[in-house]
C-alpha cells in the first residue's frame, strides 16, 4: 500500500542537498517522537542539485508537531488530495489481448472486444491482473489447449486473483477449482468469479500446496494451471503429475528462461511430455502433458492420489 492511499498530510523540507536530504529522512524515521507513514526524497532542480524530503502524516496535528520537532522554519505542510489512487493507478494499466482472452479493468469496459471472451480484472490485493508475463502467457497455453481439447476437471494451483480458473470456467463452461495460501487471495478470488458470471463454476478455497481434502477429492485433473515459482513447482512436482488425468495438460508458469531446464525435468523424469513454451520477456508459461496410456504399476485411484502426494507437498 502506497503512502498515498491512506496519508492526509505532507510535511516537504525543501532546497537541501542529496546528503542533507538523506540525513533528514534518516533522523525523521529513527525519531520515535515523530511517528511518520512514511518518508521520501525526491530531486527537485538537476541544475543546482537540489533535493527534498516529504514525510508522509495521517493528521496535521502529527505534522504541525514533528515541523516544530525538527525545528525546520521553512517546511511546508500540506494536505493531500482525497482521490482514488487506486482508481488513478488503473488508469495506466492497458487491455490485455492473450489469444482469444481479453483483459481490462473497470475503467476499460467500454473497450471491449465484440469476439472472444473478455475479463474484468481489477488490479487490487491479489496478485494477476494478467499484466504479467507469467499470467499472459498462461491464458495464451490455454487458449492453445481450447484449439485441440475440452477438459473437464480444472485447478487453478496459487490463483492470486483468479484469472486463470475464471478463464476457463468461461470458455469451457466447466467448474473449476482455485486454491491459494492466502485466503485475502481466495475472496478476491470469489469476487472476480461473480463480477464476470462464473461464481457458480468457480470454487475457493484456502489451501497449502497439494494437501486438502478439497483438491485430493476432485482429483484427477483434467487441466492444471501452477503460476507460482520455480522452487515450489519443483517440489510439487510429484503431487501435480499424481493428480494430473491421462491425457491431462499442465500449465506450468512463474519460471525464467534459465529455470526452464530444471523444471522440465523435474516432470519430464515422472513421465510427462513438453508441449508448447510461451516466452514473455523473461518470463516463460510450459505446458506438460501426461499420455492417455498408464505407466507400469500407475493407478489413478483416490488412495494412489493420497499416497502420492503425502503430506509433505505444501508450499512453504
């Protein structure tokens, strides 16, 4: 959260030196007396080198108060504008086109594309707007699986806001599951969900890793979106190709191009095939398919499920 969104007062020391800047904001945040949200300092003339510190108030009393702790004569206090910076942050947040996805926020509705489908998504306290390459690149895998298949059961492993599970759900018209650590995740999650028409489709729940009750009981998955980080997919790589259905696909995403040999692997050695690789900048969206025929001694049976995954497959 920004010190914007939630400060009413600004106290500015202006005309100061790039030193003298850094030793005041030093001796406003270490000053227990003086109690600011937060502390700035931002260059004011490049030509004569001359900078500012702003400390950031909840109240004018608490500024007025530390301007005559710091004994500075020449400060100026402020009161900051009531607007919606979160509002405001949107508005420098474009569509997103993945395929036949198509991403805005609230402030974009009136941009939407006739064909396809189109989500609202607003930037907020989750993660995925569908900004970020690794979620750009997961909605551009799935709209590559839609070309050549249906799948029926879905999870959405870490949603952040959902995108994933709602843009399934909306092309397939199929229940999908999204789970994630954070259950602030998961709300937001529900509420997406409603704002875009698939709340009826779309189940959350709050869940480390593999090892819920929820996820071993819908299990095998037809379709699997794991957008995380490098080192949990690595370790859930033996839960994810448990669950995964024959003939299943797996999104994996929030991986670098240097992490990509790793990873493969990790699910290459349990049977998995490398499909497709989306590139975003650095970030990379791989998609693992399992084959519809049963490797030696593999049972898809719910305690085979249980087995394999063990309690050990959590997210740290």
């Amino acid at each position: 959260m920004t010190p914007m969104s939630i400060a009413r007062v600004t106290l500015t020391i202006g005309n100061l030196s790039h030193e003298a800047s850094h030793q005041l904001a030093e001796q406003i945040e270490n000053d227990f007396r003086l109690d600011p949200l937060a502390v700035t300092i931002n260059e004011t003339d490049e030509a004569q080198a001359l900078w500012e510190t702003v400390a950031w108030f909840e109240t004018p009393e608490l500024a007025v108060e530390a301007c005559s702790l710091l004994e500075e004569p020449q400060a100026i206090i402020a009161n900051v504008p009531d607007l919606d910076w979160v509002k405001r942050s949107l508005e420098g947040l474009p569509p997103v086109a993945a395929g036949r996805f198509f991403l805005h926020g609230s402030h974009d509705r009136h941009v939407r594309r006739a064909g396809g489908i189109s989500l609202e998504i607003d930037a907020g306290t989750a993660f995925g707007t569908g900004h970020h390459g690794t979620t750009a690149g997961c909605l551009e895998a799935l709209d590559d699986i839609l070309k050549r298949s249906r799948p029926r059961r879905i999870l959405d492993l870490g949603c952040g806001t959902g995108v994933l599970a709602i843009a399934a759900a909306q092309a397939l018209k199929n229940k999908a599951l999204a789970t994630d650590i954070d259950p602030e995740a998961v709300r937001v999650t529900m509420n997406n969900a409603a704002l875009n028409g698939v709340k009826p489709l779309v189940r959350g729940q709050t869940a480390a890793g593999l090892h819920h009750a929820s996820i071993r009981q819908s299990a095998p998955y037809d379709l699997i979106f794991a957008n995380i980080l490098a080192r949990p997919l690595a370790s859930l790589a033996p839960g994810l190709c448990s669950i995964l259905a024959p003939g299943g696909s797996l999104i994996l995403s929030g991986l670098t191009n240097d992490q990509k040999r790793w990873i493969t692997a990790c699910y290459k050695n349990r049977g998995l095939t490398q499909g497709k690789t989306i590139r975003k900048e650095n970030w990379l969206a791989i998609v693992m398919n399992k084959s519809n025929k049963k490797r030696s001694g593999q049972s898809s049976s719910k305690r085979n499920i249980d087995n394999l995954i063990g309690p050990g497959w959590e997210l740290d």
